[in-house]
C-alpha cells in the first residue's frame, strides 16, 4: 500500500513537471520585463553629427534578432502601424520615446569660441572648421558666423582639437569647461524656483501650470494653449495643423476679433530642440497679449494673432528626455541611420545652396527635399491659405541678442531694408531700456552668415510678408543654449518687446 502510494506520488510530480515545461517556454516568450533588458544607447551620442549613437542602436538590434527575425519583423511592422489621434480639447500621451535609451551626458565637455575662422581657413583652401571639428574631434557646432564659431568638444578629444587650433594659429576662448554642469545647474535652479513658486499659488493661477520660473514640457505648453482658447472662445481658435514623425500635434492658436479683416501676425518658436528660451518666450508673449486684452492699445487689438509656440515637437521632448543639445527633429533618413532634419534649412529657399549639409548626420541636414519634412508642409500649407493680409512673421531662436531680417540665403538685402532696419532699431532700443540688455539689428547674412532653408527668407519670398525678423535671443555666448531659469522671464520681455514694436510699426 505504501509502495502504491509512493510511485503515484512520484507520477504525479512527473505529470506536473512535464506540464510546467510545456507552459513555461510560451509564457515566457511574451514576457516583457524592462528592468531585465539591456540598455542598447550610449553614452558617446551626440546632437547630430557623426558621432550619432542611432547606427549603433540599429546594429545591436540586428544583432540581437538574428535568432529571433520574424518576431522582430512584427514588433517593427506594429510600430509603423500606430498612430496617435489627437483632439484639441483633451490630453494626449503623444509620441513615442525609446525607455532603454540613456540620456546624453556632457562631462568635462567644454564649449569654445574660436576666432579668425573664415581668414585663418581660406589662406589654406581646407575644408569649413566646423566641419573639420566635427569629423575630426567629435566636436558639436553651436553657432557659427564669419567671425567667430562656437563648439563644444567631448573631454576625450579636448587635447587633440586644441593642439589642431593652437597649428593653424588660431584663437579659443573657453567659454564653459564642464557642459553638462551648465545643464545639472539649470535643471536644479528650475526645479526650486517651481517648487517656491508652488507654495504661492493662488485661485488666478494657471490651471495648466505655466509659469516663466522654469521650462516646461510639451504637455504643459499645449495645456496652456487649451487654456487660453477655453477662457476667450469668442476670439480664438486652436488649430491641429498636421502631426510629427512620433505622431505628435503641431498646434497654432489664433487670437482675433475680426479675422477677416484685420492683419496678421504670425510667431513662432521651438524650431531647433535645444533651444528652450523659445518656446518659452513665445509661451510669455501669449501671456502678455491676453492676460489684459480687454486693456489693449488698438494696434494689437485690432490684428490676428497666430502663435506657435513649439514648431518641432519630436525635438524639442527629445531635447527634454535625452539629449539637452539634440537641434533637428526625429525624422528618420531614408539612405541613412541617423535621425533628423534641420527643419530651418528645410524651407523651398535657397534649399541647395550654402550653409546646410547633405548629410544626414549633421545638425544642419536639409533633407530629402525642399519642404520634405511634415512639420515644414504643415506650416507652409497654413501660411499660404492665409497670406492675404499676412503683415509680420517673427520667429524667435537662440542665442546671439539679434534682430535680423532678409536675406540670409544670399548676400543682399531686401528692397525696403531701411524699413525693416528701422523698426529692428527700434525694438533693441526699447530692449535696452527695459532691460539693460543689449540687441543688434541687422540683415541676417552680415551677422549670421550665409544659409539657405530658413522660414523667414520663404516667407517673405512666397508670401510677401513685409516685416519678417528672425529673433536672437539670449545670451552671447557663455550660456549659450542652456540659458539659467532665472533669465527666462526678463527674455521673454525683450521677445515681446519686439512683437509690441513690430505690431505698432504695421498700417
């Protein structure tokens, strides 16, 4: 009896592992667990150049499917397949961010100023410094002009670029020696000027929370823009014009009386990711016209407003979550593994000439084709059905304390320069007495160099737009793009500074 017992116990453990062997393989093989998979970024990428992680990330993964190809083809062909609806009156989680990816870190990164570039260059027929910089010493451009070129060098190459500048007899300032303390400082300095600014919130606040203590994320942006639209329904309208690669809105709100009849006004901000002091500032500017609207002088009143805040969506959360210097948006290329566009060099102007690349690893790729891009489409197609009466197009960007116009893709002025001239003077005047700080006015190709692409020049070729100025913002050049929370707002009003000064000056 007991020997019976015995041998149906040890079958029926038999049974039950031959079971658990036959469950446990297909369970597993549907297990998703984050915590266990293997970070496939690194920490060398950088905002667009050669050095891009994307090709990396792409090869792993080939490399990790080989064993496993048609499960992988699904997952691909699942993510093409989706889609992220999106109504103006509700929240929307759009986009889609990789969890495994590391956030880019700038360790002991300095940032330079090099002078005498286009002089010290052109005497030894090489190649552009910044594209030498780039390939040679993985070094990232922030801005460049025929005077002076800013980048930013990676700890690891620091001694090699300098040697290669100290060669050609050229001079360098340093200008930051630890990058990513610039940007650890500016996300903690945000962070307790939000948190002081919590504790004082009274009923008048924003529902949306923005504020100008701090930058904010696309959600909290595109809530204020409902907000706004929810507490003057009679004179505004949020518009949806198209969606990013990641599926995420491109959004415009316009702000008139009479639509028809008065003229317009466009601005826009975020067209480069990294560039934070934009959208901020243009979030501030449509603050500052509707908070006392029903206070206004006539000649903003009386005009239609269209206000961007974000043009690039993708980029800019990209820029939030995993790369504080990443410029262009997240398109994929079709010929390459690197991701992105300059969407400022994507404009039907001067879209093949000087000042933008063909290659699609670097910050200032143009594209497949003029306007290729959605985010370039959508606003051409919204600004050419409303050319008519279309007076003023301000885009803001940073850094530099500049107001230019026309042109940059060619070295020649508009024909009513001296009018555009005036008003710009105008403005940094008025800037300077506000603030203190000091702005230029000027053509763009004398100040900003050469390059073709940009929204202004387009606009004001395609559409006519008479006062079109590309806004420089804060600062010069020691903060750069990681300009402190505590600047936000006094730049903001330089921003609208030069948008009351420009509404006045239109007939």
């Amino acid at each position: 009896m007991i020997s019976n017992t015995r041998w149906n116990v040890v079958a029926l453990v038999v049974v039950l592992a031959t079971v658990i062997a036959l469950i446990m393989p297909s369970h597993f093989a549907t297990a998703f667990d984050v915590s266990r998979m293997t970070p496939v970024a690194d920490r060398n990428i950088r905002t667009g150049n050669k050095m891009l992680i994307e090709k990396e990330i792409i090869e792993e993964r080939q490399v990790v499917s080989e064993n496993d190809s048609n499960s992988t083809q699904a997952e691909v062909a699942l993510d093409e397949d989706m889609s992220f609806p999106g109504e103006d009156d509700g929240d929307s989680d759009d986009g889609v961010l990789d969890v495994n990816e590391i956030p880019v870190r700038y360790d002991e990164a300095q940032l330079w100023r090099v002078y005498n570039i286009s002089n010290a260059m052109s005497r030894r027929n090489m190649l552009p410094l910044g594209d030498i910089l780039e390939s040679k010493y993985g070094g990232t451009i922030w801005k460049e002009n025929s005077k002076f070129l800013d980048v930013s060098i990676d700890k690891k190459h620091v001694k090699a670029a300098r040697a290669f500048l100290e060669d050609h007899n050229l001079n360098t300032e340093v200008l930051n020696y630890n990058i990513q303390e610039m940007i650890d400082n500016e996300a903690a300095v945000g962070a307790n000027l939000t948190q002081s600014e919590a504790g004082q919130r009274t009923k008048k606040a924003a529902r949306s929370g923005i504020h100008w203590k701090d930058y904010h994320d696309l959600d909290t942006i595109y809530a204020f823009m409902r907000e706004i639209r929810g507490k003057f329904p009679n004179i505004c309208r949020l518009y949806t014009i198209g969606k990013t690669a990641e599926g995420r809105d491109l959004k415009v709100l316009r702000i008139s009386e009479n639509p028809k009849n008065y003229k317009k006004i466009w601005i826009d901000g975020g067209i480069h990711a990294r560039e934070w002091i934009s959208p901020a500032t243009v979030t501030f500017i449509l603050y500052q016209l509707m908070s006392k609207w029903q206070e206004q002088p006539d000649y903003i009143r009386q005009r239609t407003w269209y206000v961007m805040p974000v043009m690039n969506p993708d980029g800019y959360e990209y820029s939030r979550q995993f790369n504080r210097l990443w410029r262009k948006n997240r398109a994929p290329a079709k010929r390459s593994q690197c991701l992105g566009v300059d969407l400022n060099r994507n404009f039907d102007i001067g879209w093949n000439g000087y000042g933008s690349s063909t290659n699609p690893c670097s910050d200032t790729y143009r594209g497949e084709s003029a306007g290729s891009e959605l985010e370039t489409d959508a606003v051409v197609k919204f600004l050419t059905k409303r050319k008519y009466n279309l007076d003023a197009y301000l885009t803001f960007h940073s850094y530099g304390q500049m107001v230019v116009y026309p042109w940059a893709y060619k070295a020649v002025k508009v024909r009513d320069s001296g009018v555009l001239q005036r008003v710009a003077t105008t403005a940094v005047q008025r800037i300077e007495k506000k603030t203190g700080e000091i702005y230029r006015a000027s053509v763009t190709h004398e100040v900003l160099g050469i390059a073709g692409g940009g929204s202004d020049d387009w606009t004001r070729a395609a559409l006519g737009t008479q006062y079109v100025y590309t806004i420089e913002l804060r600062d010069r050049g020691h903060f750069g793009f990681v300009l402190p929370p505590s600047q936000i707002l006094e730049t903001a009003i330089e921003g609208y500074t030069v948008v009351d000064t420009v509404a006045q000056a239109i007939k």
